[in-house]
C-alpha cells in the first residue's frame, strides 16, 4: 500500500511501513 497518512484504513504491515 501506499505509504501515507492512510495507515488508520490499513493493517499493521502497513502501519509498521509508516513508522
């Protein structure tokens, strides 16, 4: 996914990505 304030629709793969 892309990484972007959008973590909060996203997974925590996703959120780990972001942080």
């Amino acid at each position: 996914p892309v990484v972007l304030d959008i973590t909060v629709n996203l997974p925590n793969d996703s959120q780990v990505i972001l942080k």
